[in-house]
C-alpha cells in the first residue's frame, strides 16, 4: 500500500497532533497532504514535523530555510505544519505555537457565527421547497418529480451539520476559553469530523441522483465541481476557502440562469423543462389573463402528459387540490377589487384543501369535471385543465 488516509480531527492543532505526525513517521508514514483527512506515503526516513501559527514574513521564511524546515502541501489555511529531513533538527518556538490564545484563534473565526446564520437559511429554503408537500401531501411528488426532494434533503443534511458543526466549535471556544477540560470534547469533535465526511459523502450520492434525474441539476452541481478541480490543478494556490466561495457563486448563477429561463418559458407558453419536473410526467402550461378594474388575475391552463399509469392517480389528486386552491384565491382577489378593496384578501386563508374536500368543489360528469373557473378532462395519458371563464 503506497497510501494511507486518515480522516482528521481538528480539535487539536497542536502538540498531540504534531506527536501524531512524528509517531506516524517513525512508523514509515510520510505526512504529504493536510486537508479534510491526512494523506501519508510509505517512507522510511524518519522526518520530524513542527506545527506553526507564527504570521508569514520574508525574514521568518528565510529563517525555516535555513533550520532546513518546508511547509507540507495543506489545503486548509489555519495552521501550517513544517517538515525537515533531520529528525534531530531544533524546535520551534512551541512557548507560542501552543499557547491558548492561538488555539482559539481558530475557533473565533468570523464564519463561525456566519454559520448558524446559514445554517437557519437553508432550513428557511428547504421549508419553503416543502410547503406544498405538507399541504397537499405525497402526490405532488408524482408531478414535481422526485429530484425537487432530493435536492431538499441535501439541503436540510447541510444545514444540520453546519448546525453541529457551530455548536461544537462554540463550545470548544467556552472550553478553550474558561480553561475547561476538552477530553468530552474532543471526543465529540472527532464525531463531528466524522459527521462532516458522512454528510459529503450523503452530498456526492444527491448530486450523482440528481444528475441523472435532471439535465439541468447536472449542469447545476457538476459544472462548478468540474471547473474548481480544473482551477485545483492549475493553481496550487486554490485553497479550500476559495473553493467554497467559487461553488456558491457558480451555483448561485446556475440557479439565476435556470429560474430566468424558466420565467422566459411561462411568458412565451413554452413547454416548461423545470429543474424539479417530474420526469414520469410532462407538462406544458398556458397562462390566461382576466382583467378585473385594470386588475390582471392569472388562471393557468395545463396539459399533462403521463407516461406512467402508476402516477396517474396520484397526478390526478394533485391537479384536483391545485385548482381547487387556485379557484378560491382568484376569486377572492376578484371579490377584493370588486368591493373596492374593503375585503380583506389575505392569501395565507386561502390554503390547500385536502382531496376529499377540494373533490366535492367539483361536478362529474364521465371524465370531466368543472367547477366555477376550470374544466378538467382525464383520458387515457392525459389530464387537461382549461378556463371556462370568459377570454
């Protein structure tokens, strides 16, 4: 075996952590990558290895050469940690490398109150992703498709491990801090650690999912992935941090690009070809304007195409609850205009009915259904919403 991986724990970033380094040397394990886990090759020079907080300067660099100490490849940017060829090679200041001060350093990091804060965000999206599945229930997710929920549990996985992450990196800076004994803390973190490689590894399984679902989730996840290892290999400079502001931005683009070309699709009556579509099922929607005292109200034609008999009745329960919620809000916000705005419309009254209810709003006759504002006809593959009201 040329290698060996260690997953890291990073609580500690000081003597045991530079004991474990030189044991793992004298064992035949050469140190040559530092990141999210340690990277070691089968050498049987004995090196010695020094952790080192000292701010950077020409003078210092120059001083490490000579005690014939070089900085090994490290992809986190918290600590360096020095490398020399003689194992009897002097120590370095270790009075302050270890001292307390610089070990909380680490953990008063600013993204480190950044990350409740985005952690409550993406529990906010990945509610907000939900919100029709809890009010409408499981067959909406026939007709949204199943990648819209994969791509929620990534998101609420990520938030949840932020979130554990900030409470133990809180909690070691109290500990560090009021000079309180870290073994239960270690412990934990190295739980943490451990968490953090299982949620990455969660992560890579939702995109790959994702990615063959959608074309356009793989243009979304993969692209940006493609082009930091591309930009990793160009420049070794590169490092985590900028790595994980450049994923956001590429996301955050991909995501204004998809939700721009969607919005184009609905002013052009295209077939729409959403992200979180359904690939059982395909649909193509027109837009019908009223106007009521200069008043726009929007009813929404749909032509769904169901490629899977097993969906259909799911589909259809959907499409049922759907234009029922959408008939009431239109005329409540028609019954608003009409009485000169005294109505009070509130869109949070208007919620979902559940599909017992929403049925009995409409009559049957055969395969059709209508009610006040749509007619729904259901043949073999197909469910067909039109507006009966007045063009």
């Amino acid at each position: 075996m040329k290698h060996k991986y260690v997953l890291r724990n990073s609580l500690y970033l000081d003597e045991e952590l530079q004991d474990y380094f030189n044991s793992m040397s004298k064992k035949g394990w050469r140190l040559d990558f530092i990141g999210y886990y340690y990277r070691f090759s089968h050498d049987e020079h004995v090196y010695k290895y020094q952790i080192d907080y000292t701010p950077v300067s020409q003078e210092y660099q120059e001083l490490l050469k000579e005690m014939g100490y070089h900085e090994v490849k490290n992809a986190l940017y918290d600590f360096r940690v020095l490398e020399n060829e003689d194992e009897d090679a002097p120590d370095l200041n270790t009075e302050f490398i270890f001292d307390k001060n610089n070990k909380m350093k680490q953990f008063k990091k600013i993204r480190y109150f950044i990350y409740p804060i985005l952690a409550y965000f993406l529990f906010g999206i990945g509610k907000l992703l939900m919100i029709d599945f809890f009010e409408i229930g499981f067959p909406i997710v026939y007709y949204e498709g199943f990648t819209k929920y994969f791509i929620v549990l990534m998101i609420f996985t990520v938030a949840i491990g932020i979130l554990l992450s900030s409470i133990l990196n809180l909690s070691i800076l109290y500990a560090l801090k009021y000079d309180k004994s870290l073994r239960i803390l270690k412990k934990l973190n190295g739980i943490k650690d451990y968490l953090i490689f299982a949620i990455s590894i969660i992560y890579l399984i939702g995109i790959i999912v994702t990615s063959l679902l959608s074309a356009n989730a793989f243009y979304m996840m993969f692209i940006p992935v493609i082009i930091i290892g591309i930009l990793q290999k160009l420049s070794p400079k590169f490092n985590t941090k900028q790595m994980r502001y450049f994923f956001i931005a590429m996301l955050t683009l991909c995501l204004f690009i998809n939700t721009n070309q969607n919005n184009q699709q609905y002013e052009t009556y295209e077939k729409i070809d959403d992200l979180y579509e359904s690939e059982a099922v395909k649909t193509k929607t027109t837009n019908c304007i009223k106007k009521v005292k200069n008043q726009e109200i929007i009813y929404y034609e749909r032509n769904i195409t169901i490629k899977n008999d097993i969906y259909k009745n799911g589909v259809f329960k959907f499409i049922i609850i759907l234009t029922d919620y959408e008939t009431r809000e239109n005329n409540a916000y028609i019954q608003f205009l009409n009485d000169d705005y005294t109505y009070q419309f509130d869109t949070n009254k208007i919620h979902y009915k559940n599909y017992d209810q929403a049925i009995k709003s409409f009559k049957k006759k055969g395969n059709t259904y209508t009610n006040k504002d749509y007619q729904i006809v259901v043949t073999k593959n197909k469910i067909i919403t039109t507006y009966r009201g007045s063009r």
